[in-house]
C-alpha cells in the first residue's frame, strides 16, 4: 500500500500541484527540490532542500519512501541546446535519485519524461508509446530523457526497480509564472507587446495541469497492477502555437500582434499523443481543453500575480534572457 511519495521537483509547476493533492487526499508527502517552494508554506516546511546532482546519501536518515516521483529536470528544449551541460545534469539525477532506490530498495519507480522523445511527427499521426527511437532524437534535452528511460529500465532488469514512464507535453497552468510559452504570452498581452513565435506550422498537444496531475494519481493509486509500463499523459489533441497566443490576445482584450519567425535547433514542429493507452489502463479521460485551459490559467495569472513575489520572479527570469 501506497503511503509515503517523495516527490522530486516539489517547487516546479507539476510538482506543486500534486504535492497539494496529495497531502489533500491523506499522504504523506517528501517534498524534494534544489530551492524553496515559492507557492505554499506547507510544502516549504516539508521540502527537503538538495541538489540532485549530489548523491542523496547527503540528505541524511528520514523515512524511506513507497513511491517516488522524479519530476525534477532541466526542461526548456532552447536552453539545452545553448547549454548541453544542462542535459549531462538531468541525466545525473536521475542516475543519483535510482541509487537512492536501489540502495532503500523502493521499487516503485515514476519517471517524468517528455514528448520530445518521438521526435518529429507527421500532423496526422498520433504517437503511441511504443513509436521511439534513437534516431529520433532532435536535441541534447531529449538524449537526457531518452537516455534517462533507457537508465530506468536497466534498474528494472538488474534491481528489482518497477518502473512506470510517464510523457508528459506542454504543461501549463496553475504555479507557473515562468518564461515558459503561455506565462510569456500572458506577460506580453498584458502589456501590448510583441508576441514572437518560433515556427509558423508548430501545433504541440498541450495539456492542463489538472489533466497531469489526474494522470499521475491514477498511476499512484493503481501501481502495482499497472507496472512496469508507459504512458503519454497529454491532452491527446493538438493545437498551434499561434493558436494558443491568439486565444491570449483574444481573452485580454491586447493589442499585442504576433512576429512569425523560424522554427529554433532542436524543437520539434509537431506532436500528438495517442493516450488510448492510458485510457484502457488508468481510465484517464482529460476534461480541459486549450480554449477552456487558456481562459483559467489567465484568471489564475492575473489573480497570482497582484502578489509582488511572483511578478518580481517572472520579471527576474525575461530580464536574465533580455526578454522583459
């Protein structure tokens, strides 16, 4: 039985939202982040603070885990391509957080990984979890995650480790105040300035985060009859780009107008998930589309951001890529 879940990543935007459901549902939750959560007292005075690029055999005697959870990476596309050292690091995390199950034999093992891993592909085919390859691979970000599946595996095969593989795509909503796609669309909307999107043709399958964090629940509470396995937790519909940004414009009332540039190294153009997969096994069905999806992250937004905190950390963020 399923009691205590150490979540890593526990100050990320996914990390957030299922730490709070989980503790609201009865858990016992291991907060574990490199930095302090900036959303929620609760999960603060839990969170165990390490740098994941360290073994954990730093962090000391606490209560070992039934679960974990390893959500904690690197995860903009662009910035692994200008840093490649960035995905090194996802990759020794990852290495370190399965030597701390092997080593406290936890064998309940869910990995965060990414649609970047089917690589390109065609509009009208949807990838099911099996349509992988090597050869694939658009960027050092997907290698850290590709390489990280092919990691877990080989500690299912060696040290009784039941992995189950969770790829996710374009998750937005709740506690995110990032630079990431929608965050950045809302910030510039709400101030009249120019939106650019990379790749004309781009059209990703974004999901809610309430539809993720679903996801990842159904994994908890059915995991032993589920695992090992994988699994594409998306929305299963995709959407432009330049749909999404003209949703934004459209909800604020903004005279922001869009700038259409080239698609950068290393991201792909398209991706749609085949979530049957899920469906049949976990009875996951995601309810938010992008247009209701779009509508509550920008009330949630407007909403977080009268806290000065959250704005001066968006601000803090464009202003060290010369972007606010």
């Amino acid at each position: 039985m399923i009691q205590t879940v150490m979540v890593t990543g526990s100050s990320g935007t996914v990390g957030t939202a299922l730490v709070l459901d989980l503790l609201s549902q009865g858990y016992n939750v291991i907060p574990l982040d490199m930095k302090p959560s900036m959303w929620d007292d609760k999960i603060n005075k839990k969170t165990i603070l390490h740098d994941l690029r360290k073994p954990l055999t730093l962090i000391g005697k606490r209560k070992i885990p039934d679960i974990i959870i390893h959500l904690a990476s690197n995860a903009r596309v662009h910035d692994l391509v200008v840093d490649p050292q960035k995905a090194l690091d996802n990759y020794i995390m990852t290495h370190n957080i399965l030597e701390y199950a092997r080593l406290n034999k936890v064998q309940r093992f869910v990995f965060s990984s990414s649609r970047e891993v089917y690589g390109e592909s065609r509009s009208n085919i949807k990838r099911s979890e099996d349509s992988t390859h090597v050869t694939k691979i658009k960027s050092p970000y997907t290698a850290s995650k590709f390489a990280s599946e092919a990691l877990i595996h080989s500690y299912g095969e060696c040290y009784d480790i039941n992995p189950v593989i969770v790829r996710l795509s374009n998750v937005y909503g709740r506690f995110d105040v990032s630079e990431r796609a929608v965050p950045l669309f809302i910030y510039y909307a709400k101030r009249n300035r120019t939106i650019n999107i990379f790749g004309a043709e781009k059209k990703l399958d974004f999901t809610y985060t309430d539809d993720a964090i679903d996801g990842l629940l159904r994994i908890i509470k059915k995991y032993d009859k589920i695992a090992p396995n994988t699994f594409n937790i998306t929305l299963g519909k995709g959407r432009k780009i330049i749909d999404i940004a003209k949703i934004i414009i459209k909800e604020m009332n903004s005279e922001s107008q869009l700038v259409i540039g080239d698609k950068r190294t290393g991201e792909i153009s398209t991706f749609v998930a085949n979530i049957s997969h899920a469906f049949n096994l976990l009875g996951y069905n995601p309810k938010i589309s992008a247009n209701e999806g779009i509508k509550l992250n920008i009330e949630w937004y407007l909403e977080a951001m009268k806290d000065r905190r959250y704005y001066e950390s968006q601000v803090r963020d464009l202003k060290r890529r010369g972007w606010a």
